[in-house]
C-alpha cells in the first residue's frame, strides 16, 4: 500500500496494490500490520455504507470533542469527490479543504484524522461509499459545516443548482460561526 501525503499533515491518500486477473481484483482496504508499517495506528470500530445518486452531497460532518473521529474512506462503485476540512484548533492549515477524486476503478482511499470536517459528492450516476471509523457515532457530538462556504471555496465539481442536499445540511453554520 502507498501512502501519500497531501498539502495538510495527517491526512493521507492511501493507494492499495490491486491484484487482478480474468476473474477480476482483489485488494485489501484494511490490514492493522500494514497500517502499522504505514505509522498508522488507528483501531476503527464502525463501518458505514451509503448509495447515493449523481448530485447528492453528504458533508462537511464531523464529530466534537471525545466523541471525534478519524476515517477512512473509499468508493466501492461509481465517483466522488472527497472533501476534508482542517478544524483542528491551532493548525496551520485551519479552515484549509483538500479534495480527491475516488471512484471503484481507482481503488484510492483517503484517511481522514480527527479534527476534520468530511463530506463528498457523487459525480457517477450512482455511487456506493465506505467508511471505517475509530470512534462510535454520537448524535449529540455532531458538528458540521456549509458545503458552499465561500471562506473554503471548495471546487465541488458541479453548480449548487445540480447539488442534492439533505435538510440538516442546508441549515449547517459558516466556519466563521463555528467555536474554535
């Protein structure tokens, strides 16, 4: 697996060595020993699935305090775009977004520490996303941030007239808004 760094530190791209032949692939997404090598060190504890279809916009989430989380995150079939946001208090790179393309043929996956922001967008027709966390889901640790804040100017890869959002997203706070 190749592990590569992106303009924020801590989180990573990783690139796992695919194993094809007439019958088809197989990789594996996850390996605790790998990631050790990698200086990985993360025990996740949930899995999570969803389908969504072209336009839909899930994000930017994140969890507060004892209750945040580290991800790890890739496309199962179809195309995304991922989006993390640095929220970590005193970083240099505060309110910094980084994007990457994941799709099912490309196999990448991004690990998102704690202290982010995350979210992503379906550019596919469809598209099936995973991800691992190190920490459980708490619906009173949950935070998030608009998609559109004009502070991030994250390129979505789409117009706002094509983004599906659900109704707790439209009503999610600017980063300036947010308690550092």
């Amino acid at each position: 697996m190749n592990k590569v760094a992106t303009a924020i530190e801590g989180l990573w791209v990783l690139e796992p060595k695919v194993f094809g032949d007439e019958r088809g692939y197989f990789f594996e997404s996850h390996n605790e020993d790998t990631f050790a090598k990698l200086g990985l060190r993360h025990r996740f504890v949930q899995d999570n699935e969803s389908r969504s279809r072209r336009g839909t916009l899930r994000g930017l989430h994140f969890q507060q305090g004892e209750h945040a989380q580290a991800k790890l995150v890739r496309v199962v079939s179809g195309e995304v775009l991922d989006v993390a946001v640095d929220l970590r208090p005193g970083s240099a790179t505060y309110g910094r977004a980084v994007t990457e393309l994941l799709t099912g043929e490309n196999k990448k996956m991004m690990l998102v520490p704690r202290g982010f922001a995350h979210g992503f967008v379906v550019l596919s027709a469809e598209a099936v996303f995973q991800y691992k966390c190190d920490n459980f889901y708490r619906p009173d640790a949950e935070g998030g941030v608009r998609w559109d804040d004009p502070e991030l100017a994250i390129d979505w890869r789409m117009g706002a007239d094509e983004v599906i959002l659900s109704a707790k997203d439209r009503v999610l706070p600017y980063l300036r808004e947010l308690a550092r």
